[in-house]
C-alpha cells in the first residue's frame, strides 16, 4: 500500500486541537444581536416622545384654529358696523345732491333710555331740518306712548325747529299714536293716518299693586324704614293713605292739562271737542279724521308723493351702533334698582 492511501493516523505523542464551543459561541453571537437591538426601556422612551409631539402639535393646531376663527367673526363684526356706517353716509350724501322727503321713526315705548328717546329723536330732527335737499319732515308713528317728560322735549323741539327752518312736519300713523305718540304727532301741521290706526288716548295713568292685605293674611310684617312721612310713598307693601292718594291724583290731573293744552295747540280749530276728547279713550284711524284729531287718510309713500311732492325718502332716524347698545345693556344691568324704584312714574299711554 501507498503512502498516498494510507491513512494517517494521529501519533499517541502528539496533540490535537481542541473542538470548537459550540454554547459559548452561541452565548456570543446573543451577546452581539442584544448589543445591536434597543433595550425596553430606550424603545418606551422613544413612544412617549412621539406622543409628546403629537399632543403639542395638536393643541398648537387647535390654538391655531380658535384664534383663526375669533378673527374671522371680529371681521365680520367689523365688516357689519362699517357697512351700516357707509350707508348712513351714503344716505345723508344723496340727501344733499337732491330734494327728497326725511322720513324720522318714532316707535315703541317713548322712553330716556329706549330705541324713540328725546336724545335720539331731536338729534334726528336736527340734521333733517339742516339738510337743505329735505323738502318736509316726515314723523313715522308707530307707538303706544310713553313718557310725558321725553314726548315734551320732542314736541317743543319740533315747533322751535319748523319756526328757525320755515319747512312743514307730517305725521303718518301706522299701528298706533297712543297717549304720549300723539303727544309728538300733535305738533305736526298735518296728520296723516290709515283707516285702521289705533289713535288719541289722551289722558295720563300710574300703575302699580299693592299687596299689603296679603301680606297681612300671610303673617308678614314688612319693615321699611324712612325719613319723611311721605318718604315710602307708592310703596307697593305699604298702604296708601287717602292724603296719599289725593296728592297723586293732583300730580297726574296737572299732567293731564299740560297734555290738553299742547294738543290744543298743535291741533287748533280742526278738533271737534267732545266730553270723551281727552277722556282717555282711543278711536280708529277714520274716527279720528271725522273728529279732527287727524287730518285725512294716507301712507308715508302717499304723503311724499302727493303732499311733499318729493318721492325719494331718506330716513334719517339715528340708531344705536352695536357698541352702544351692548354699554346701554350694561348700564341698565348695573342700574336695575335704580330703574325699579322708578317704575311707578307717570306715563301718557
């Protein structure tokens, strides 16, 4: 046999290499694949600032979006006062450039702090009668009345105001000129109503309740303390005295004559007096033209066209912007008191 197939066999005298670990190489390669791999806590750490991210991300999103949408009603807001601005300017401008027929409102509740106060109305009546293209005036009456105080100041602001500017003031009644409403129309030179109109009223009241017999039935003493005898005068849980009574019924018959005369004046000749005149009753629109409380039958448009001779209208009524009305809510939340305590004054209505 050859040396080439003979097998070698190791010599008993020499050594052989070890064989190879077989578990402490794999314990090495786990060694390394855990060395390459993130640990529990480094992959938890890495979730929670994801989710960090995204909930500030959110909330700058939505912040982003509130201040979005508050500037965008601001605008609008803005938008809206601007527009009732440019056409209250754009009214008064055509008023000038041509004759035209000013148109004032007067309606609702005659009142100092209402929508138809003296303030508001005179300053109305002021620019209209400077406004050299306003052909006539024009009261647009829809009212149940008032207060005799503010009606006053109206009617003898018109009078002053038709004598300076020599120009004619009609009255157009639509629903309504009760009590203190035909206070004002009275110093028109003319009255002008539909055939359905409530009108005239002609008297003064003071309202109120009193409550002091159920108070006794229910046991409850009511303790008001004051500094005059009179003092707690028109309380409702307070008793009215005959004294009491007789001096308010004064007050209210002077009030009353005040109110007579002025109607008497604006009204002259063309009234036919009766003993339910100034009773306090009211009468329709055609009763109130046959006893000359009114002067014939016809609509703000009839009266511009037929009477005026001038068929553009202009309103120049003066209205609260949406500030002021928000600062007089206001005011009047703060003044509640006030305003209750004054409740029981007298009203032409």
């Amino acid at each position: 046999m050859t040396d080439e197939l003979r097998p070698e066999f190791p010599d008993s005298g020499q050594k052989q290499p070890a064989a190879p670990d077989l578990w402490a190489q794999s314990a090495t390669e786990k060694k390394a694949e855990t060395a390459n791999t993130p640990s529990a806590g480094h992959w938890e750490r890495e979730v929670l600032e994801k989710l960090v991210l995204a909930t500030v991300a959110e909330q700058r999103a939505a912040r982003r979006w509130r201040i979005f949408w508050r500037l965008l009603w601001l605008a609008i807001l803005g938008g809206i006062v601007w527009g009732i601005s440019v056409s209250t300017r754009d009214l008064t401008g055509a008023a000038k450039s041509s004759p035209h027929t000013a148109v004032i409102d007067i309606k609702g509740e005659i009142a100092a702090d209402g929508p138809t106060s003296a303030d508001g109305v005179v300053a109305s009546l002021r620019s209209a009668f400077d406004d050299a293209g306003a052909q006539a005036v024009v009261l647009l009456v829809n009212s149940p009345g008032g207060s005799p105080v503010q009606a006053g100041i109206i009617n003898d602001e018109i009078f002053r105001l038709k004598q300076k500017h020599e120009k004619p003031v009609y009255a157009v009644v639509e629903e309504s000129a009760a009590s203190a409403a035909y206070y004002i129309a009275s110093a028109a030179d003319a009255i002008y109503v539909d055939k359905a109109s409530i009108v005239g009223s002609i008297g003064v009241l003071m309202d109120g309740f009193g409550f002091s017999g159920a108070m006794d039935k229910l046991g409850v003493e009511r303790r008001l303390l004051t500094a005059g005898a009179n003092k707690g005068f028109l309380d409702p849980f307070s008793p009215m005295s005959e004294e009491q009574r007789a001096y308010a019924l004064t007050m209210l018959e002077q009030i009353h004559q005040q109110f007579i005369a002025v109607v008497k004046k604006g009204r002259g000749d063309r009234m036919k007096i009766t003993p339910e005149t100034f009773s306090g009753l009211f009468w329709t629109g055609q009763q109130a033209v046959d006893m000359g409380l009114a002067d014939g039958l016809g609509s703000l448009d009839y009266v511009a066209r037929e009477i005026v001779k001038a068929e553009d209208i202009v309103d120049y009524t003066q209205r609260d912007n949406v500030a002021e009305r928000l600062a007089r809510r206001f005011g009047a939340a703060l003044g509640a008191g006030a305003i209750q305590a004054l409740r029981s004054a007298p009203l032409l209505r």
